[in-house]
C-alpha cells in the first residue's frame, strides 16, 4: 500500500475539507458573502502586521507606561467636583490665552485697580480655595 | 565629574536619540552626574515627509514644523548653531568658528544635504518634493499643468525615502486621473538603477503598477543634464527624453564637517553597522542618513538607531559594557496613489514582502503623519 492511499483511508470524515464542502452545501450564499469580506478582513490584519513590525519592546513599554499615567490621571480627574474646576480653570485659560488678549505688565498700582473688578474678586476666591486645597495635599504628601 | 554627552543635530534621530537619553538617564542628569547637549543649527525640526503632500496641495509645510524647545525633554541643553570642527582627539567641538565644547560622547546626526546644482540644468529645469521651497513650487506647477508628459527621474544615489519616486509617480498618475487629465498626460519614471528600484520585491511591486497604469518606466537611466529650452532629460548612455513637468530627486552629499574631522572619505561616517561607533574615532556614534551604513535614508532607520545608541550611552555612562546593536531595522510606508498604500518592513536578514495595497494602510500611514510629534518626543 503507498504512503498516499494510507492517508486518504486514514482520513477521518470530519476532515476540515469536509467541514467546508458541507458548509458550502448547506449554504452556498452565506460562504461566498463571508469570502468577499475576507478581504476587509485581510486589510484590517494588514494593519495589525504593520503595528506589529513597526513596533518594539521599548515603544510597546513606552505607550503603557504612558497610557498607565494617563489612566491614573484620568482615574484621578473623573471625580465630579474636580471635573467642575478643572472646567472652570480650562475655560478660564482659554479666554486667557485668547490670541486678542493683550498682556500689560501690571504693576501695584494696576493690581490694586483690578482687585476692585468682581470677576477678579470671584477668581481671586477660588485662587484661594484652590491655595488652600493645595496647601492640604501637601501637607498629606509631607505626612 | 559630569559625563558630557553631545548630539549634532536635530533631525529625527538627533531630537529621538537626545529624547530617549533624557528619559532612560533622568537620575543621573537630576544628579548632575549626565549632561546631555543636542546642537541645531536653526533650532527647527522639520518633518519632511510632510512635502511629499504639499506638492499635492493636501498640507502645508507649517505643519512639518515645530520648534526644537517644544519636543525636547526639559532635561535636554539645546544649543543652537553650527558646528564649525569636530577635534575626535581632543574630543572638542567648534561652534560658529568660534566657541569650543567638550565632549565624552559625541552622536554625529548631521544628515545628509542637496546638491542640485551637481547636474547641469537641474536647478533651472526640474522639480522637486526634497525642500519646503521645492514642494511649494511643485505645488503650484501642477496645479497649473493641463496635460502633457510628467517625467519624475531619480538624479542620484542614494537618496532620502527610497520609497518617495515610486509613490510620487503613482500618486501623480492618479492625482492626473482626479484632474481629468490623464488621458492628455504621459507619466514617465526614470531610474539609474538596473531595475526600478534597488530592492528586488520593491520593484516587482511598482513594475506590476507601472504596467497596469500605462506608466512608461526607464531603468539605468544615469541624468548627466538637463536642457530646460528644450526641456530635455539627458542620459549618460545618450538617452534623451523630452518633459513638460520633469520632477527630480536631486543628488544628495555627505557634509563637509565629518570629511574634515576624518570621520568619513565623502561627508558619510564610516560606522559599524550594528554598534553604530564610527570607525575613525574613539566615543563617537553615527547614525540616520549621515551614516555610510547601506540601509535607506528612512526616518524610522534614524528612529530605530537612536534607540540603540541611546540605551549604549546609558550603559556607557553607568560603566556597563555597551551590548545593544541595531539589527538593520527599516519601515518605510508606500503610497500607491492618493487613497491607497501598503508597506516595506525588513532588516539585515531579510527582505520585504510587500502586501496588496489598501485604504487602511493609507490611513494608517496619514495617522503617523499627524503623531510623528510622539515619536520625535521619543514616545512612539
């Protein structure tokens, strides 16, 4: 007997190739339909191969590293009243660094002139606030 | 005593390698124990492959460009100007031909340079996406081209981006096509090499395409001149072909720099290729297009190397014996028109195997673009 007509007697008959003519048999249209996206398939895997090659341990360990931080940081962030004055805080850096904003120098005379502006003495009350939860946080840090 | 560690250079391997050193050797630097010193002549990075788009009018070369002082650690001395004379026994630098620095480890990131002018009529008649001047007249030359013959020949060997000739004369065939003016144009690719390009799979690859899109492909096509009354492409063997647009990678050189310190015959370091020592000189790396390793001119080789010298310097300077080596990594993206693109990825032990082209790597590769400032900032 040659080595060739032993394994084809020795195929057991739910061989893959079976497997497959079955299914094509059962349903001809769902296979044809899942070979045509075999190829957004292949493409999406191109893609994977390309991060794959392009990356290295270092790059791989860099990403998390960063990603890790960024994670705590938005662990850290997703507290409702810090999301409340890290808005009020963000808002006010954009309109402070708004390109039609001018920068005078301001001197003692200037900085006393502006404390008698409400919108400073509101901002100056959360600076305070914002002071003194710092001061706190240091304190524990130091503990 | 602080170990003082010099990088000339900031372009993609200067701004990774000094990036990466900053980090790995935080400690030391905080102890002043380490110094590390990158040196720039215009305190600008640039990003060039951003060019390759602004000839087709999909960026501008404002987005290629950060100052240095915004994508350095803050642990980084960046001094800005031209390093006039290397001295590898003394192991001191000129700066501006006047000031002088010492140096423990010196990494030479100095690139490579343009020289046009090196082909007569070259600078007068042709094209290129190799400047931000250069691709903005690009630009505007073929927003104004209604039909005729666009000839896009490679002037010189070797050249930054290998892949760049075979992706601008697939992208312009189907940028042509966009316009409604491929059927008024011929595109027409010239290279000095035996086949459209050094690497075997690459030129199979852009064969196949050339075919397919009614590309006429010249191969051993060595420039001598070019005639722009005439506008004529002339080749060594008395070839000539005549353009309406010709588009040229120019000749590229070494600096003069590394010739004069004895670093390199031709402006090129001779460098180990896996330690990437230079062979002349005693604490001294190469790496990116300065080197006279035979890999591409590729940012990603530069990116690859730097973080082979950067964790050599740190086991240097913590007097460990140095055992990274650069394994001759390369990824190089290909445009194959303006939607699609695929990928070369090899190194020193093998070749590429190019994949069928696709949207996704396409985007992919336009997703780097826009995060290239994590990978300068030695993120990614």
């Amino acid at each position: 007997m040659s080595d060739e007509s032993a394994a084809s007697e020795a195929a057991p008959s739910d061989a893959p190739d079976d497997d497959l003519a079955a299914a094509i048999a059962e349903d001809p249209e769902a296979v044809a339909a899942f070979v045509r996206r075999l190829d957004d398939v292949n493409e999406l895997l191109d893609v994977l191969a390309l991060a794959t090659e392009a990356a290295d341990d270092e790059m791989v360990s860099s990403v998390a590293g960063t990603a890790g931080s960024l994670g705590e940081l938005a662990d850290e962030a997703a507290e409702p009243e810090t999301i409340r004055g890290a808005r009020t805080l963000l808002r006010a850096l954009g309109d402070a660094g708004d390109p039609d904003t001018t920068y005078r120098g301001v001197g003692a005379v200037g900085l006393l002139r502006a404390l008698r502006d409400p919108e400073v003495k509101r901002g100056l009350a959360f600076l305070v606030a914002l002071a003194r939860g710092i001061g706190r946080e240091l304190d524990r840090g130091e503990r | 005593m602080t170990a003082r560690v010099v990088v000339l250079g900031g372009g993609t391997g200067g701004t990774v390698l000094s990036n990466k050193l900053a980090s790995k050797l935080d400690d030391e630097i905080d102890r002043n124990d380490v110094e590390v010193t990158l040196i720039d002549e215009t305190g600008v990075h640039v990003y060039k492959p951003v060019w390759l788009y602004v000839a087709f009018g999909e960026a501008d070369p404002s987005e290629g460009r950060r100052p240095l002082d915004d994508l350095l650690d803050r642990r980084v001395q960046l001094r800005t100007g031209r390093v006039t004379a290397i001295d590898t026994g003394a192991k001191r630098l000129t700066v501006d031909g006047t000031s002088e620095l010492d140096y423990d480890h010196l990494v030479v990131a100095t690139g490579a340079r343009l020289v046009p002018d090196r082909i007569p009529g070259l600078v007068e008649g042709a094209h290129d996406f190799y400047s931000e001047d250069g691709a903005e007249r690009l630009r505007d030359a073929l927003a104004a081209f209604d039909g005729g013959r666009v000839v896009l020949s490679v002037a010189g060997m070797p050249h930054m981006c290998p892949a760049a000739p075979v992706e601008f004369t697939l992208m312009v065939e189907d940028w042509l096509h966009e316009q409604g003016l491929r059927d008024a144009s011929e595109v027409v690719y010239t290279a000095p090499t035996e086949r459209s390009h050094k690497l075997p799979p690459v030129a199979d690859w852009a064969d196949e395409r050339f075919g397919a899109r009614g590309i006429e492909s010249h191969t051993g096509f060595a420039v001598e001149r070019v005639d722009p009354d005439d506008r004529t492409l002339h080749a060594a063997d008395g070839r000539t072909l005549d353009y309406d647009l010709l588009v040229t990678i120019p000749p590229h050189a070494g600096v003069d720099l590394v010739a004069d310190a004895g670093l390199g015959d031709d402006g090129w370091v001779e460098t180990d290729p896996r330690t990437l020592e230079a062979a002349r000189a005693h604490d001294v790396y190469a790496i990116g297009d300065t080197t006279d390793i035979e890999r591409p001119m590729a940012g990603s080789v530069a990116h690859y190397q730097a973080g082979v010298v950067a964790d050599r310097i740190a086991a240097q300077v913590r007097s460990h014996r140095p055992t990274a080596m650069y394994d001759g990594k390369v990824l190089c993206f290909l445009e194959a028109g303006m939607d699609e693109a695929t990928f070369v990825s090899f190194d020193y032990d093998s070749l590429p195997d190019l994949r069928e082209e696709s949207k996704l790597v396409h985007w992919a590769k336009g997703a780097y673009n826009e995060s290239y400032w994590l990978t300068a900032r030695g993120l990614i």
